[in-house]
C-alpha cells in the first residue's frame, strides 16, 4: 500500500504538468508555502467546527479526555494530492495499536471553508472503511469551518495554502501535528508515507509517556526527532559507535600491557 501511494503521489505530479512541477521547485503558486513549525504554540481552542454529522463542536471538546490529539489539514474536494495524504495516514494509522478515541483523538479539518459536512460524513465512511478497525467512529473526527476559522486554525499551525487558478485546486505542502493534551503543537511529520513508528513515538512524547507501553519509552531511548525533516532517527548508532571505540581503545590496552609484561617481569628478576 504504502509502494501505491508514493507511485500515487508521482502521478498525481506528473498529471498537474507545470502546476506540479512549481510546487516541487516552490515556483507559481507554491512559491511560499512552506509550513512553518510552530512548536510548543497554544492552539486556539475556542474555534468552532462543525463535525461530519453536522453537530457545532470546539476544538477544546477534544481535548477534554486528556489524550493527545493528531491532526491533519486537507480539503475534501480536492481532486488528487489530499487523497492520497488521507490514505498514507490510514495506512499509518494501521499499522499502530494505538487505537483513535481510546489512545488519542484524530481531526482531519478541511481548509477549503465552501467543504460541506456531507461531504465531511463521505470522507469519513470512506477511511473509517479503509482503516477497518475499531475506533475510527469515535476517535477519527472530519470537520469543516468558515473563512475566518480557517485563517485561525492554519495561521496556528503554520500551514500555508494558495488557490492555483490554472489547475483549480489548492496548491498546498503535508504535515501531521501532534498535539499535547493541553493543545499546544509537539510534533510535525511531513510527507504522506509517515513510518507508523514515527507517529507512535509523536504520539508518546506528546503524552508526556502517559500513553504507551514499555516498549514505546524504550524505543525513546533509542530515537531522537530532527525538526528539519519531520522524522525519528535512530539514536543508539550514537552509542554502538562510543562502545566500538570503547572497545577498540579497551583491547589497545590490553595488548599494550601484554607487551609490556615480559619486560616488567626480566627487570623485576
């Protein structure tokens, strides 16, 4: 699945023609539009939505079960790019046993302020399907807003979007933010083929190793996250090297003081 999605994305590219070729070299419309990490910001919890069955919902009201919060900004009618980052998050979210609405919450939230919440409800039966787990009717949430909340909600996260007249549809980059439960932004991961550790290791450090097993806090241990890219990388190569010249420098020793015995013992005669 996740080979379709990466050959997904070059088609999707390739078929934008020159629309796909400025958003890969930042020209015309995607010119600017790189996502600026905000961490450690206060998301504006009082913004309002409205969920996929129509109901008016805060952003606070998912945070209120102290769970971490992921979220992802696409628009519903986009034609191409969005559906492929939803099916690299559903193949993600599957291949952790953190469970939507027990180990965290999921908003999916469109910044395209004409989105309806029919069309919101479709997106949802769609992945729910796709995901095919328990969890996904309580904890995955696909919600719409006005213009203003828009504004808001992305100017917070640091996601830039820009309409392409040529192409009709937005020209935008991909990211996932996850949330503390308090709702201040812990981590980014960028691309649309995010490896299930990293998120589950987001996931963690965002509740502060309440959630989670034993494993989970080891493999901290082990990883650390590089802002730069979005990603964990192995860490414990860091400690495989200082043990190898611990090593090499433990058995220098040693063969220098095996050499140097002989010498101790005739002058000691």
């Amino acid at each position: 699945m996740r080979a379709t999605t990466l050959a997904a994305m070059i088609l999707v590219l390739c078929a934008l023609g020159a629309s796909g070729q400025d958003f890969l070299s930042g020209k015309g419309p995607a010119k600017g539009l790189e996502i600026e990490q905000k961490l450690d910001t206060q998301l504006p919890l009082d913004l309002t939505f409205r969920d996929e069955a129509g109901r008016q919902v805060k952003l606070g009201d998912y945070f209120q079960k102290g769970r971490p919060v992921v979220i992802t900004l696409v628009y519903f009618s986009c034609p191409m790019l969005c559906n492929v980052v939803l099916d690299g998050l559903t193949a993600t979210i599957a291949d952790i046993k953190m469970q939507p609405g027990k180990d965290y919450e999921l908003l999916t939230i469109s910044f395209d302020h004409r989105d309806t919440t029919a069309l919101a409800l479709e997106k949802k039966k769609l992945y729910s399907r796709r995901y095919g787990r328990k969890g996904a009717d309580e904890g995955w949430h696909f919600l719409t807003t006005d213009e203003e909340t828009v504004r808001r909600i992305t100017a917070a996260l640091g996601f830039r979007y820009a309409w392409d007249p040529k192409a009709q549809q937005f020209a935008h980059g991909t990211m996932t933010a996850v949330i503390t439960p308090e709702g201040k932004v812990s981590r980014y991961l960028f691309g649309i083929d995010n490896p299930a550790r990293d998120l589950r290791l987001a996931i963690v450090e965002a509740g502060d190793g309440k959630i989670g097993s034993p494993a989970d806090a080891l493999l901290l241990l082990c990883y650390h996250y590089d802002p730069a890219t979005g990603t964990y990388s192995r860490y414990a190569m860091n400690f495989v090297r200082v043990g190898g010249v611990a090593t090499v420098a433990a058995l220098a020793g040693f063969i220098f003081f095996l050499s140097r015995r002989p010498r101790d013992m005739e002058t000691g005669a």
